[in-house]
C-alpha cells in the first residue's frame, strides 16, 4: 500500500505575513471583529426593519425606504429569517445569506414545481487573493449548520443536485459538480448538549428514510450505511444516498474529524493539515474529470464541511485550507533559501462597490513590516463575507496565523506524494 509523505526541502524563513508584530497582530484582530461587528449590526437593522414591514408594509417596501439598500444586498438574511423558515437555523443568529446560500433542489408535486426552500448552508469559495487562477485555483465549499430534526431532509438533499446560490447563478457558469464528500467537525452531542441530529444510520447496512418536511408523496431521501472505519484521528464512513423510487442512488463519502471542541482550536496544527490534505486527495478521487461530463465546470467536486454552526470549526478549517496552496506556491519559489526570492506578491483586489470597504490587507501588517500583505486576515474576511462569523473566535483566528506558520516551517503547505513501501 502506498503512504503519504512530504517531501522536505531547504525553505526561506517564514515570510513577514506569517509572524506579524503583537502590535500588528492586535490590529489585525480589530480590524476582523470590527468589520464582523459592522455586518452583524447590518443584518440586526434589516431583520428589525424586515419585521416592522410585517406589522405595517410589504418588507420591499421598508427595504427600498432604507438608506443602506446596497448593505442589504450583501448581507441580506430574508429568506433565513421569514416566519416560514426562521426555525430551520439551529441558532438565532446564525442565517445565511441570501446572496450565497445553497438553493436546495426545486420540488415537483402535482405537476407543479415550486420555488426553492431554504437550508442553512452557504455556497462558499476561497477568498481571491490577488493571485491567477492558475497560480492558486480557488475551490468551492458548502459550509453548513449541523441538522436539526426537520432539516435533515433539506441537508441530505443537498447531495442529489448541483450546488448552487443565487450569486453563483448569476455568474453564468456551468453547473458545478455533485458533492461526494462530507466532512464532520462536531460530535453528535458535546458537553451533554446535542450539536448535531444524526443524519445517516449508525449500524452498517442500515437504511434510514427521511419524508420531506411536507411529506408529500415521491418526495422523500434515503441514506445507507455501507462501510466505516476509523484511523488518523477520524472516522470515515461509506454511504449510498438517494431520492424516493431511485433505489440505486449515489456513493457519497463521510468523514468525521474527531477531537475538536467547540469554540477551540485542534490540538495539533500539523494533524490537522495532514488532515486537510487527505481531504482533497480524497475528494479528487471520488471526483474523477470523467465522472462529471454532466457538468460544464472544470472545478473539483465542492466539500460539504459543517460543525454545529457552521461557522467556526467549519470557518477555521477552510481559512486554512484556503491558505496552504499559497504557502505551497510560495516555498516552490526560485531559491526558496534566501529570504528575498519570493516572488512579488499582490495584494487581494479592491472591491469599490463593496459596503465596508475592502480590507486593508495592504497595510494591517505595516507595523511589523513595511511590505507585508494580509492574506491571513484577508482570507477570514473574505470567509466572513459569504457566511457570518466564520473562523468565529479571536483565538481561532489567531491559530490560523500560527497553523499556517507551522505548515511553512515544517514543510506541510505542499501536497503529499506517494511513495511505495
């Protein structure tokens, strides 16, 4: 059997993005809450103004009286927080938003189809750091709250049809890929609190059958254990999903990360990185280019990650993930022993249209260093633009400075090759 290893070469010192003074660093963290603050205020005065429309107006009508329409635009949690909806978020304040949450598929009943329901899951895409495409491609994500009872229905719909969001429809591109793989960051109950309604059976060649919310008929999903086993710090299982009277379904692949309490951090930067790594091999594998000639994307298959909320495992695991290719660029740059051979680095780019202004990854290190850029920071805030509060605690935030620095320093940033034993 062929194992996973990674290949050690003489590497430049960090580079100053990586070891920020504790003056930049704390500016850095005020900057990420401020801005986090500013959002979640937005969303807090449309929701007020959304429920006044209910009592006294149409909620477009009170929109189109606000001052701030283009914030809600950005921000807007409607559909997250209509009465019809509002209990399918696991926490209150917790809703995606409108612009880049996940379209579950339409449903068929009587002949008619009908609008899009809501789930809370986002669409998510690493954030654009400044680099090409084909320097750093930039992946897609669905991150999700955990299920509820009567959401799991929704959650498992989301395998059975391309991902989608109403921003990505507006892009144009193909369809994306199906999801083939999950990735669990929470256990099902934690601090005797359940964080997470079990979604798939526990006992191999168990089938479970989960009725639509409405329970209409033809409309339901079913889920199958075939296979687990646990190794690595993680347990993977082997699932068959599929929609009422497709007795066949798909091969979905479910890997639970286990150790990792809530609002903390991993105990080791560099398992977690392994771990990371294994995912997207993994993913690859179960995403072959040939098995998606139904879609137009060239893009790999999205990953499904959630913890409770979806927000701060989940926001902290692709934070870094969506930092290790850049590490990786970088350490493969021309005479990578000396400190000046890095290449040029851009800075993310501006965005004039955005509410808050783009983050000033330009100039948030420039006490520490006079040319260093912000990605760390800039890939938070691009997180946390497409789904609130993502990589949700200073010190999650601070721990993706320091993981990301351990990746440099101990050669983890480059994907593992395989060698025969």
């Amino acid at each position: 059997m062929a194992a996973l290893t990674h290949k050690h070469t003489a590497r430049a010192p960090p580079p100053a993005f990586l070891t920020p003074s504790r003056e930049a660093l704390h500016s850095a963290l005020a900057a990420l809450q401020e801005r986090e603050q500013l959002r979640r205020a937005i969303i807090s005065d449309a929701r007020m103004h959304g429920y006044a429309a209910v009592q006294g107006g149409s909620r477009s009508d009170a929109r189109r009286r606000r001052e701030g329409e283009a914030e809600d635009e950005w921000f807007a949690v409607d559909a997250g927080s209509s009465r019809a909806n509002l209990d399918k978020n696991r926490y209150s304040d917790i809703i995606a938003y409108d612009r880049t949450r996940c379209l579950p598929p339409l449903r068929t009943t009587a002949g008619a189809v009908s609008a899009p329901d809501y789930v809370n899951a986002s669409l998510v895409r690493e954030p654009d750091l400044g680099f090409s495409e084909d320097v750093l491609p930039r992946r897609w994500w669905i991150a999700a709250q955990a299920p509820i009872p009567h959401t799991v229905h929704d959650f498992l719909s989301l395998l059975l049809s391309p991902p989608s969001s109403p921003a990505y429809q507006e892009t144009g591109a193909g369809p994306l890929p199906l999801v083939n793989l999950v990735v669990q960051l929470t256990p099902l109950v934690e601090g005797r609190r359940q964080k997470c309604h079990p979604y798939f059976p526990a006992t191999v060649g168990e089938t479970a059958r989960v009725p639509s919310e409405g329970g209409e008929r033809g409309q339901g999903v079913w889920v199958r254990l075939e296979r687990k086993e646990e190794s690595e710090g993680a347990r993977t299982s082997e699932l068959r999903v599929g929609r009422e009277g497709d007795e066949l379904g798909r091969r979905v692949v479910h890997v639970e990360y286990l150790g990792w309490r809530d609002h903390g951090v991993p105990d080791s930067a560099a398992h977690l990185i392994r771990f990371i790594h294994r995912l997207h091999a993994l993913n690859a594998s179960l995403s072959p280019s040939s098995s998606s000639s139904s879609s137009s994307s060239s893009s790999p298959a999205p990953i499904l990650a959630h913890c409770s909320a979806g927000v701060g495992r989940t926001g902290t695991l692709l934070a870094l993930s969506s930092l290790l290719p850049l590490l990786s660029y970088l350490l493969r740059s021309p005479s990578p022993t000396s400190p000046t051979s890095l290449p040029p680095l851009p800075t993310p780019p501006d965005n004039p249209t955005h509410p808050l202004g783009s983050y000033p990854a330009h100039r948030i290190l420039s006490l520490s260093a006079s040319h260093a850029v912000d990605y760390v920071g800039a890939t938070v805030d691009g997180l946390r633009d497409q789904r609130t509060t993502m990589c949700q605690t200073a010190e999650q935030v601070r721990w993706v400075w320091d993981a990301a620095r351990v990746a440099w320093e101990e050669g983890l940033a480059d994907e593992p090759h395989a060698e025969e034993e």
